[in-house]
C-alpha cells in the first residue's frame, strides 16, 4: 500500500475525535417512545431520497452502540460527536419528556466515559421534531424558544458527566437546502424566504448556550460549516456574486454569534423585525461560547447569474440539483483537483485559507477553534478478503491534517479534530450510497469492517501522541 511517507503531526494536545448524527446512525424511529421528526417525514415522500432510502434503520446504532463504542475505542480517539434526537428525548418537541429516550443517551454516554471516550454532543443536527416542523419549522419563532427548553432539560440530566457541548450543527445547510432549495427536509424552495430560518436557528444558539450554561454545563461551541466562497472570475459581476455568496453562506451564520452583529451588505435580507427586536436577539445569539467548530469539505466557485447559459452548460446545480435560476450567483464547478465519490472537489489549501480568514476576520474575537467535521465520500467496499482499501480517504485525510497544521503555524488556535464520520451512514438525500466512514457498514446484514483509512487513523493518533 502506498503510505504517505510521514504521518500528519498536530500539537501534542491536539483532541482526536470521530463525528456521527442521531438520524444518520441510530435507526430504531418508532422504539422506546421517539417521536416522528422532520426527516421521517421527509424520507416518506416519494422521490426525495434516492433509493428510497430513509434513518429507520440506519446503522442500528440504536442496538449496535456498545460494538461501536468498542470500534472508538480501538482507534483511540480522545472524544466521540454524536447528536442528541430531540424527538427521543422530547418527542413531541415541547412538554413531556421521554425517560427511555434520557435511558438510550444515559446507556452510550456511560459506555463511552467507561471506554475513556469523552462524549461531545451536538443538541440538534437537523431532525426536527415534527410537530414543530408541521408548525413552521425553523421558520417559527417559536420552535427556537421550545430548543433553549430541551437544551435546558438535556443540560440539567448530563451536565455532570458531558465535558464539551455543541449547540446545533451547520444552520447554513438547514437554511439553504431544507427551506431554501428543497433538497434536504423540511423540502421547502423559498429562496431567499428561507433566512428568516436562519434567524431563529441562531436565536436557538443563544438560548441553548444560556440554557446550557445555567444548568452547569461549560465548554459550549456551535458547529457552522464554512466554505471559502471564490469568484469564477476578475469581472465586477463575478466577484460581487460571491461576495454576496460568502455573506449568506459563511458570515450571517458567523458574524452575530462571534460580534453580535449581521454582515452589513445583508441588511436589506434579514428578518424584518423591529430594531429592537433584533438587538435583543442578537444579544442572545452572541451570548460568549468557548470554542468555534468549523466542518470544512471543500470550497465553492460563485459566479453571476447566466454564467452557465454563457458556457453552453446545463443548468446550474448545487449538489446535483437545479439551482432557482432567479437567484443573483450561480454555483460553478471547481476544476483541476482531484474529486471525491460525491464530485466534490478536494482542496486541502482551501483549507487553510478558511482558518486564516476566520483569524483575519475576528482576530482576538476568535475563541479556540475545534473542526467537528471533515472527511470525504469514497465508495470503497471490501475486496475478496474482506479488505477496504480505501487510500483516497487517507490522502483526503493526511492533505487536511496537514492544511490544519499550516494554519496552526499562520497563527490560528486550532485545538482539534473530529473526522465525518466514524462509520458509513445515512447520508441524507443521497442516501447510502455515499459513504464517508472509516469504518465500512453493509447495510444489509449491518457487519461493520474497519477501513484502511481506520488503521491510518489510529497511528495518526499514535504518532501524535507520541510526541508528547
Ligand atoms: C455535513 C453534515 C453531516 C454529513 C456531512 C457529509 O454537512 O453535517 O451530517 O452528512 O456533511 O455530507
């Protein structure tokens, strides 16, 4: 096998971690009392999720996570991100509380303290309870309010035993892909009409870290997917559309939570609430967090509407869907580097370049930055023996773990890594047919095989280590 030459080495306090989601992994929707969430319901529509495919069964992690905690603990990792699912805990996303949903977190969380994994939770990753949902969703006020409640009551049962906490998980893809382009649930296509969603997920930050904080709980950070936004092209048009690109997709979700304030070049956009309606919201939003996750997969090209009409294209698409073509950008794709399974682009440098911007943009705003995702889809199965050779993710991997230590010698206070994800998943509106894992899942007769890219992993880990 072709082994880099040298293993990618980070601080010697550096945390490794693997990352998962509740609804990708778990299965087991309608046992112990779960209620139905926005992506049940989404999975049920004819037509949205490739194959058919849904999170009923998932991994079955539900039933399998004592094998799993047993495949974290041969890796070594320092800490585990999964998610709570506020419909196992609260089913009907306010008022009573399910015990045995409390039994299934008590039982893993325990497990993974009895393993020396220290358990990092995610409150939310995008399954929402669907009474909310069928109420407005996101697009409600109100379902921020009834999250900073369920923080309040996962915080007041786990605070004791859970040492680092993570509000919600990326409200850019939510906003965008679930109440924007449609592609995600809830499945709705506003355009533009989606960023009030925005809003009120970022209203759900503040109150969860509040809420989080008065029942004891400490070392609280949110996990916002960021993507370097680059102009296809030196023309004014070009640029302003990825400079309106990068507001929406990275700032609006960054700059309130780390300044209190939303890009300016946004202000025709936002919710239209009252001054001071905003400024108390605001408030709340950049309540203090201590640390900011970042989930890198690679960057976007943005050029001005018309661009692929102009280029004798198809039509212009984000992740393989037709994109609202009255949209003011178009997403372009990058050419030159090498491409995932899922035609993503790899970009390692781009990486760097991010961190960069986020130490150039907030400067000493920037608390300590931890990467709750990044990692690439790579279809490999097992061969003959039972082998996954799955080098494409090592050299995935490898390349970002070093584009992380060169933004850690440009200065940026880079504390961690959890790399998506620890086992092939449901990979939501792709299905299983992308499989981001270390570990290898036959959906069928649910095996779990650890990959190449696992054992490369673990002598990372080793190695830096090592060091100390
Ligand atoms: C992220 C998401 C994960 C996972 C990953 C790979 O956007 O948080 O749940 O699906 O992408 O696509």
């Amino acid at each position: 096998m072709n082994q880099p030459p040298t293993l990618p080495l980070l601080p010697s306090d550096f945390l490794w971690g693997v990352s998962t989601a509740a609804y990708q992994i778990e299965g087991a929707v309608a046992e112990d009392g779960r209620g139905p969430s926005s992506w049940d319901a989404f999975c049920a529509e004819p037509g949205r999720v490739l194959n058919g495919d849904s999170g009923e069964v998932a991994c079955d992690h539900y039933h399998r996570y004592p094998e799993d905690i047993a495949l974290m603990a041969g890796l070594g990792v320092d800490a585990y991100r999964f998610s709570f699912s506020w419909s196992r805990i609260q089913p009907a996303g306010s008022g009573a509380v399910n015990p045995l949903g409390l039994d299934f977190y008590d039982r893993l969380v325990d497990g993974l303290l009895a393993a020396g994994i220290t358990p990092s939770p995610t409150l939310f990753h995008w399954d929402t309870p669907l009474p909310l949902e069928q109420a407005g969703g996101w697009l409600n006020r109100e379902t921020a309010l009834r999250f900073g409640e369920y923080a309040g009551i996962v915080g007041e049962h786990f605070a004791d035993r859970i040492p680092r906490w993570i509000t919600i998980n990326e409200p850019v893809v939510l906003t965008m892909l679930g109440y924007g382009a449609g592609i995600q649930a809830p499945g709705l296509q506003l355009g533009f009409d989606a960023l009030p969603a925005a809003h009120n997920l970022l209203l759900g930050h503040g109150l969860a870290v509040r809420a989080l904080r008065a029942a004891g709980a400490s070392n609280i950070g949110v996990a916002n997917n960021h993507a370097p936004s680059w102009a296809a092209s030196e023309s004014p048009a070009d640029q302003q559309a990825a400079g309106l690109y990068d507001n929406i997709a990275n700032w609006i979700f960054a700059d309130p939570i780390l300044t209190g304030r939303y890009p300016e070049a946004l202000a025709g956009l936002l919710p239209d609430a009252p001054a001071e309606v905003l400024e108390h919201d605001l408030a709340i939003i950049s309540s203090p967090i201590d640390w900011y996750g970042i989930n890198y997969y690679n960057p976007t090209m943005v050029a001005a509407p018309g661009h692929s009409a102009s280029q004798g294209d198809g039509p212009a698409l984000i992740d393989g869907h037709e994109l609202d073509a009255s949209l003011p950008f178009e997403l372009v794709d990058i050419d030159g580097y090498p491409r995932t399974d899922f035609d993503w682009p790899v970009v390692p440098d781009a990486f760097t370049e991010l961190l960069v911007s986020f130490k150039e943009r907030y400067g000493d705003a920037l608390p300590p930055v931890y990467i709750t995702e990044n990692g690439a889809a790579i279809n490999d199965g097992p061969d003959a023996a039972g082998r996954v050779e799955d080098q494409r993710r090592i050299d995935y991997t490898d390349a970002h773990l070093r584009a992380i230590a060169d933004a850690i010698d440009a200065g940026v206070d880079v504390r961690g890594y959890f790399h998506w994800s620890l086992m092939d998943n449901f990979e939501w509106a792709v299905g299983n047919s992308q499989r981001f894992g270390l570990v290898h899942t036959d959906f069928d007769t649910q095996k779990r095989t650890p990959k190449d890219s696992y054992h490369w992993y673990r002598r990372v880990i080793e190695a830096n280590r090592g060091q100390a």
